[in-house]
C-alpha cells in the first residue's frame, strides 16, 4: 500500500475507534511492520500539524487517539 493510502487507513482507524488504540493492533489491521506503522502516524501528526488542523494525535503509552487540540476547547464546549 502506497504511503499515502497508509496515512488515510490510520486516520480512518484512529477516526473510527474514538478510544485509543494500540500501536500494534494498528499495525495488525494494515498488514504493517509497527515500526512502519509509527512512522505513518508520526507522519499524520506532523501532516495534521502543518495544515493547523484542529485536530491532533495524541500518544497515551503504547496507544494513539485522534483528538480535538486543546486550544479549542472553549469552542467546543
């Protein structure tokens, strides 16, 4: 799968499961080494980054979770 189309299946995984999800369940689901696999989500946190998005990824231990910033909190609320 072209590098592209890896960074989208993470995001749809990580959009999808709304809790956060082991790095190598992730891995698992796309057929990937996890060393590969992290290099994609740090690729799609720093992609998320660049565009200012208002959504980031977050990294709890050995998990990853798509989540809104915290700037953005009030807005949100």
């Amino acid at each position: 799968m072209k590098a592209s189309k890896l960074q989208a299946a993470v995001e749809a995984i990580l959009f999808a499961s709304g809790e956060p999800i082991e790095l190598e369940r992730i891995a698992e689901a796309l057929q990937i080494e996890t060393e590969l696999c992290e290099q994609v989500i740090y690729n799609l946190s720093a992609q998320l980054d660049e565009r200012n998005s208002g959504i980031t990824v977050l990294k709890l231990g050995d998990k990853y979770q798509l989540s809104s910033r915290t700037e953005f909190a009030e807005v949100i609320r």
